[in-house]
C-alpha cells in the first residue's frame, strides 16, 4: 500500500477539495452524486468503509441546503445497499464528526461516514497497538464497489 510505505504525497489544501479533481480510481471514488460523492476511507475501521462527501467546502451541516442535504442521504442509502450486496454486514454505523474536538480528521470539510459491522469484528489492535487489520487492498475494496455503484445507482433512478 503506497500509502502505509509513504510513497503517496497529499495534495495541498483540503483533501476532500482536491480528490474530486483526480480521476476517480487513483482517488478511489466509488461514484459521483451532482452535489456528493462517495469516497472509500483512506484509513478504514473494516473492509468497506465510506464517506459521503459535498463537493463544496463547509464545516457543518448549517451551511448547506436541503438539496444537498438530499443527495448525502439519497447516496447514504444507496451506499447501504451497495455494501450489504457487496460484504453481507450485520449493522452499520453511520455518522459524522462535527469539529475538530468530536473527533474530525479534517474539520473544515463535512463528510458522512459509513461503516460496515459483522458481529465479533473489534478486536483489541486499534485499542493496544494503534493498528488496524484490514484483510482487503483499497484497490480491491474499489473494483468491487465501483460496479455496484454503477449498477445500482441507475436502477434507483
């Protein structure tokens, strides 16, 4: 992974801005909404895990209309439907942090997570050893929810 080995550089500014400008597999975005799109986690808690992102840089939910608020949760359910076709989870956690002290990596620009869950999947790594063991490459995690964005997405249209 090139990112575990340092060989990725991040762009300048905010992430979140800068991966929509980058073709989509190399950014690993999953699918692209009008006004959101869905990101795999560059640091995932377990195989799967997204972020619905706006387009537009804004720190709260505040500061963006129902038209986007709309499409984030329209793509929530669309990503809910993807990963339950894609990895068979038992539950979800979906949410967000607000601000830098609820917990935001990247405070300036709103995102949704979504989290895949199977019953027995925490285990004492991430709490111990600050490391996270994840079975699935990025990569993969893309080639098999790509097509299903794209499949599902416009049977839902």
């Amino acid at each position: 992974m090139p990112y575990l080995r340092g060989e990725e550089r991040l762009p300048e500014g905010c992430l979140f801005c800068a991966k929509p400008q980058l073709e989509d597999a190399k950014a690993h975005i999953v699918y692209r909404g009008r006004l959101c799109y869905v990101i795999l986690n560059r640091f995932p808690y377990t195989n799967g895990h997204l972020m619905i992102v706006p387009y537009r840089h804004a720190a709260t939910l505040e500061d963006f209309g129902a038209e986007t608020l709309t499409e984030l949760m329209t793509l929530t359910q669309l990503s809910l439907r993807v990963l339950r076709e894609a990895y068979d989870p038992q539950g979800f956690n979906v949410g967000m942090n607000i601000g830098e002290t609820a917990g935001a990596g990247i405070a300036g620009h709103i995102h949704l997570h979504i989290v895949p869950r199977w019953n027995g999947d925490t285990n004492y790594m991430t709490t111990l050893g600050q490391t996270r063991i994840i079975p699935e490459w990025m990569d993969q995690t893309y080639e098999r929810l790509q097509p299903l964005f794209e499949r599902m997405s416009a049977t839902s249209k």
